[in-house]
C-alpha cells in the first residue's frame, strides 16, 4: 500500500488512495478465485470502489471516500468470515483471522491527524494482505 505524507498533493494524494482501492480489490478478488477453485466457498467477489480522482466537488470527493471505507470495511471483514468459515489458518498468528476496524475519515482535510489516520488504516490493510498471502500460500502450491 502507497504510504501518504504530509508533503503529498492532493491530486496524489487521491490517486495514491485510488491505487490502494485496486490493489485490495485485486488481491481479494484472487483470494475468493483460488478458494472458489479448491472448492472452499462457493462466493465469489470483486469490489468495486468509486475513483476519488474523478470526484470534481468536495462534497462527492468526501461521500465517495466515506463510501469507500465503508465499503472496504465491509470486504475486509466479509473476506475474513469467508477465510475463517473455510477453515483457513492464519500462519502469520496461527489463530483464525481476526476483524478490522477501520477508522473511516470524517473530514476531507490533508493535515497531520487525517494522514495518520489513513496510514493507520492503510497499514492495517497491508498487515491483512501480507497474512493473506502468507495463509494461503500452501493453497496455491496445491493447485
């Protein structure tokens, strides 16, 4: 995931979050398409966040980035009850995956405690991603 700064403009500051949307969007994507083909669920999911870049005003530049947490939230977890359901392991804690509680961005303003706050987040993504990969490493090897 694309770390943001203070020194990041906003036009960046946008696209660097687009890129981090895609990049989740893909890798749980593949998750569900690899535990779809070792028949391990029967869901399949690829979400769909709204471009921030292309939001022209404000106040859609702050519902679709509300939005966009929300929603990243919800697959974040959703994800982890599909992986928990089929019984995959976390080899990273080797305990089940536990929910993430994203801090979803009240304000659009690029100061100091709004960019901790989406790194935080952002970091608590990547940390899933690397376990993600991690756990189902063995799962790939098999097919």
């Amino acid at each position: 995931m694309i770390k943001i700064t203070e020194d990041t403009s906003y036009i960046n500051f946008l696209n660097d979050n687009d890129e981090n949307f895609t990049e989740i969007s893909n890798n749980i994507s593949n998750a569900y398409k690899l535990l779809q083909s070792l028949y391990m669920t029967d869901r399949s999911y690829t979400p769909s966040f709204k471009k921030l870049v292309n939001s022209f005003d404000d106040v859609k530049l702050y519902n679709n980035s509300y939005d966009n947490y929300q929603l990243l939230n919800e697959v974040l977890n959703n994800t982890i009850d599909m992986l928990n359901e089929a019984g995959v392991a976390n080899l990273v804690t080797h305990d089940e995956f536990k929910h993430i509680y994203l801090e979803i961005p009240k304000q659009l303003e690029l100061n100091k405690t709004y960019i901790e706050i989406f790194n935080k987040d952002w970091q608590a993504v990547d940390d899933f991603i690397n376990e993600l990969d991690t756990s189902l490493f063995i799962y790939k090897e098999e097919k």
